[in-house]
C-alpha cells in the first residue's frame, strides 16, 4: 500500500460564513457586552440618600443602648443586594465585639401580611450576636433616621451624636472591603475615622410614587 503525504489529501473546502449569520453573531455579542454593561453600571450605581440630623431621632420608637454606641441598618427584607450588607454587619460585629449594639430594621408595608417581611435576611441578622431585629411598619423607623435605599446605616455614639451614615458594601449585593465599613471599625475601635459618611448600594426603600408624594407635603 503505497505511502500517503500531507500533499496527497484532498484540500478542504472553504466555506464563506453568509452574511445573516454574520449578522446574527454580531447583534448577540453587541446584546451580550451591553446587557454585561448594564449590570456592572447597575452594580456600581449608589442608591439616594437625604440629609440627616445630627443626633439620634427625638421621635424614633428605637430605644438605643445607652452602654454603647448604637449602629442602625435600615432593610428591605425582599432586597437581594441586602444579603452583601448582612454579611458585612456581621464582620463589623465581630471586629467590634462589645462597643456597639445594633439594630436592624425590616420595612414593613401595612398592607402585606404578617410575616412578610421575616425573610432569609431577618434570620440572618438576628444569629448575629448584639443585633436587635424589628419590624419598620410602613417605614416610618426608615424616614425618622434619614434612609431611602435598603441597606442604609447609621452610627451614633452613647451620647446619640451621629458619627457615621452610608453604606458598609463595596458595590451592590458585593462583598470586600469598603470604606464605609472600614471607617465605622475605626470609629468604634479608635474612636476616630477617615469619613463620616459613604455612598449607599441596594434597592430602593420606597417606591417613586411614594417619594414624589412625599416631597408634595
């Protein structure tokens, strides 16, 4: 049988891509690398905040640690980038064991049922050692202390002088160092910190039309 070389294979046919599927290749990748855009903006984008007093709510049913300083976490309970601010408690909590009591507060509307708002992320944020978790029926905790995006804290010392308010996420529902929760550490174990304030990741406390009401009265 006589020997074979590379030279005697029959050359391989070319084949043309036609121009619809070319078409379709490039419409997908520009759809794939716009809708990756539109998450990593998503992700980067801060929620709204307000403007804040600067001590602890004369009106606020919330009744702080008078021991410690008091940390307050205001929560949407359906918000899946909360689950990144939990966690991110709970580090805090660990680094500042004994200097601070915190209180998360659950958004409850009054028209959802008992229970609505005791979610995965009320679980988690009472396992956590120095938490107090309650609902905020109708968000009322959440106007009283300034917040409009799940995942808003605030730092008082014992003497409820605001000391820090933003967020304690590097971005929304991602974990990692950020300053917010770095300058919260530095407060309660140095009692000093770089920034008393940060940018807020998460969903929306309220609706706009409740917003729009609001800034109507």
């Amino acid at each position: 049988m006589p020997n074979l070389h590379c030279d005697d294979w029959p050359l391989a046919t070319t084949v043309t891509p036609r121009p619809l599927v070319l078409t379709g290749l490039a419409v997908w990748a520009i759809a794939s690398g716009g809708g990756f855009l539109w998450l990593l903006s998503s992700s980067a984008t801060p929620g709204a905040t307000s403007v804040r007093e600067p001590t602890w709510p004369q009106t606020s049913r919330v009744v702080p640690d008078s021991a410690r300083a008091n940390l307050v976490l205001l929560v949407h309970p359906h918000c899946p980038c909360s689950r990144a601010t939990i966690a991110e408690l709970s580090e805090i909590m660990a680094r500042c064991d004994g200097l601070v009591t915190a209180h998360v507060l659950f958004l409850k509307p009054r028209e959802m049922p008992d229970g609505w708002e005791v979610t995965d992320l009320w679980h988690r944020a009472a396992s956590i050692p120095d938490v107090r978790v309650r609902a905020d029926v109708e968000g009322r905790e959440a106007r009283r202390f300034g917040a409009l995006t799940s995942g808003q804290v605030v730092l008082y010392d014992r003497q409820g002088l605001l000391k820090f308010s933003g967020g304690i996420t590097i971005a929304r529902g991602h974990r990692g160092e950020n300053a917010g929760r770095q300058a919260i550490v530095d407060w309660l174990t140095r009692g000093t910190a770089e920034r008393s304030s940060d940018v807020v990741f998460g969903c929306p406390l309220f609706s706009d039309r409740i917003l729009a009401g609001e800034e109507k009265r």
